[in-house]
C-alpha cells in the first residue's frame, strides 16, 4: 500500500491504548529492516528520517553542515527507499520527519516524499513556537500530510538538538498549543533525554501526560502524545562493544518497564534511534573480530578503520562513508559488502523487533483505518 500519515496511526493507538515505535533510519539497509521486522509483527510502522539524516542521505559526509539543497536531496532519497520496500507492504507506513529545524527544511521533506513531519520549534519562546508551529501545519495540512510540534526542553544530544538541561511541559500551555496549532502530534518533556546518556534509573514524569491528556478529552480535541529521547540503551550492547574495543561511558536509557508503564498515560508514539545505532555498530565490530580477513578487504576496510579511530562513536554515519554508494542506493559491489549490509539489516531488527513487542503494536496493523493524503487532504478542509 502507499505511504500513509500519521494521523490514522496515531487514532488507532489511541482507540486500543497501544503505543507505536517510531525508528530513525539513515541508510537503505536500514529502512528495508524496520519494513520487514514490521511486517513479521504484523504492526504498523513508522520509519523517520531526522532532519539531519536528510543531509547524510543527500551524500553530506558531514552531515553537521548540511545544506537546505543536501536535505532536498536526502528527503528524496530517504522516501524513495521507503518505497522501495514499503509501497507493496501489507502493512501501513509512515515516513516521519524527526526534527525539523525550520520551515524550509519541513516543506522539503514534504515535496521529497514524506508523509508526516515534525517541526521543533521548543527551543523558542512559547508565541514563537505556535506561530511557526502553525505556519508548518497550515503548508502540511493543505497536502494530506500529519504535523507533530514539541513543547518542553529535552536534555541530551541528538544531531543538531542539544539542551545542557530540560524544561517540563506545562500542560496547560500544552492544551493551549494543541488548540492554536492544530497538531496531530505532540512532544513533550516529561522525563526523557536526548542521547545515549540518559542518567541512570531515569525516571518519567507520567502526571504530566495524564494532565494534559484529561484536558484535550474534555475539549474533545485530539491530539497524539510523544516521547523523544526515548531508546532504552540495552546495556548488553553497551558491553558488547566495550569488549570490542570501544569506549561508551554512562551510556544508559529509559528502561523499558518505564516506557511501557507511560502508555496507558497517553503516550502514543515513542521515538528510538540511538538502541539501533548501537545494535548496528556493536554487528559491525563484530564482524570485523570474527572475520579478520575483512579488515584488509578493498570495500570494506575502510569501516574497520573508522570503527578503530573512533572507539567512543557508536552512530553508524561515522562509519559509513567508505561505503556511501550502498548507503544511498542499496547498490550492493560484492560479497563483502553484502556481508556488512546483512550484519546492519541484523542490528536493526533485533532492536526494533522486542519494541515492537513491548510497545504493543504487533498484531495492530488491520486496526489502522486506510486514508491516502488525499483522503486527509479532505479530512484537513473540515
């Protein structure tokens, strides 16, 4: 079936009090894995590509100085792997833009072929936030397409989003901004950071999205809540990768007791990006130990060495570059690439796999009702 919203995704979490994994992708290999850990789950999924992954994917090695053109590109690229492997699938899928910077860089998403776009305006004062918010919502509204905003700091890193601290959703701001902008979505802070440095025994702040969930009910609005910065970082993986010459350090997450336990509060959509980049990076230097020989191979060599010189980076983008054609393209030169690509495909299932599980998504895919942008494009109008 075609790409769908996230809209109708989002209704049919609320509708069965489940919530959905929403996994970030920055490479071919790895949109055809979410795609087919889903399918295996019957669930439906959503794959995103953060605003920065659109500059990677538009050939930008550093991805950090991408270029509004780079995104353009990248945006293309991202949706066209998305197709590539979900356009027959029996499953609905969304294709998510993850932080959007601005304006610009949401519409490009939008006529590069995503379906849903995120714009984070939470660093700004809040009038700031739901006039910009409101200006991306209008432009994606009027084309089918979902819009999720975010209210409230995060801590952490994640590409260019950075906040030494985080600030609480307010929930009666909240209701205001869902009210003034129109968002299919919300993020809020409530607990989660940024990063594979979450603090130990984190803990979330689950009156927060039952206050704000009360109010919208009462109003009769809806309105999906969103929990970013929410990877669990498996602390097996964390060992794994220590133990093959890598340096993580305070690496820890949300538990997933934590993330399970917020969503009857409400929490419809729950972000993961950093478990499948350790996963991946923990497969690629396993590889390398196992099979010696490959260190020295002509195509892939170049990963090992990254993978040596840069023991504490765990994002597979570092990583990569040697073999940048198969990244964009899915190309696949020889064995040993493929190799490489199957040990990728592996790392993303195993973490999207049990979140799946654990979220409550498997099985739900008939549930989501099938609305194409044109159908929502007329759903927008009323």
């Amino acid at each position: 079936m075609p790409l769908v919203p996230l809209r109708p995704l989002m209704e049919a979490a609320e509708q069965h009090n489940y919530a959905q994994g929403a996994f970030n992708v920055n490479a071919m290999a790895q949109a055809k894995a979410v795609i087919e850990m889903h399918e295996t789950f019957r669930s439906p999924a959503i794959l995103q590509g953060a605003d920065l992954a659109n500059a990677f994917m538009g050939g930008r090695v550093d991805f950090q100085n991408g270029t509004l053109e780079d995104k353009k590109k990248g945006a293309r690229n991202i949706a066209a792997a998305v197709k590539k492997y979900g356009e027959d699938s029996p499953v609905p899928i969304v294709l998510h833009l993850d932080h959007g910077k601005d304006f610009d860089s949401c519409a490009a998403a939008i006529d590069g072929g995503y379906t849903s776009v995120m714009i984070d305006g939470s660093s700004l004062p809040l009038e700031q936030n739901i006039e910009l918010t409101r200006e991306v919502v209008k432009y994606a509204h009027a084309r089918g397409v979902s819009v999720e905003g975010e209210l409230g700091v995060l801590g952490g890193q994640e590409d260019h989003v950075f906040a030494a601290t985080s600030t609480y959703t307010n929930p009666l701001d909240a209701v205001r901004f869902i009210q003034e902008t129109e968002v299919d979505a919300l993020a809020i802070s409530y607990g989660t950071q940024h990063g594979a440095n979450k603090g130990k025994n984190a803990r979330l702040r689950r009156e927060i999205p039952i206050a704000i969930k009360e109010c919208i009910n009462r109003l009769g609005i809806f309105c999906a809540l969103v929990s970013h910065g929410s990877s669990t970082v498996p602390q097996y993986i964390v060992q794994e990768i220590n133990d093959l010459g890598g340096d993580l350090q305070n690496a820890y997450g949300i538990h997933v007791d934590e993330l399970i336990a917020a969503i009857p509060c409400g929490i419809r959509k729950i972000n993961v990006d950093t478990d499948i980049r350790l996963a991946v990076t923990r497969n690629m230097k396993e590889l390398f130990a196992q099979q010696p020989a490959l260190q020295n191979s002509p195509s892939i060599g170049g990963v090992y060495a990254l993978l040596g010189e840069k023991r504490s980076a765990f994002d597979p983008r570092v990583f990569f570059p040697p073999i940048m054609d198969t990244v964009l393209t899915g190309n696949v030169p020889d064995g040993d690439v493929a190799l490489l690509m199957s040990r990728v495909e592996a790392g993303v299932k195993e973490a999207v796999g049990s979140l799946i599980v654990h979220f409550g998504s498997y099985g739900k895919a008939p549930l989501v009702e099938q609305k194409s942008l044109e159908d929502m494009i007329a759903f927008y109008k009323k």
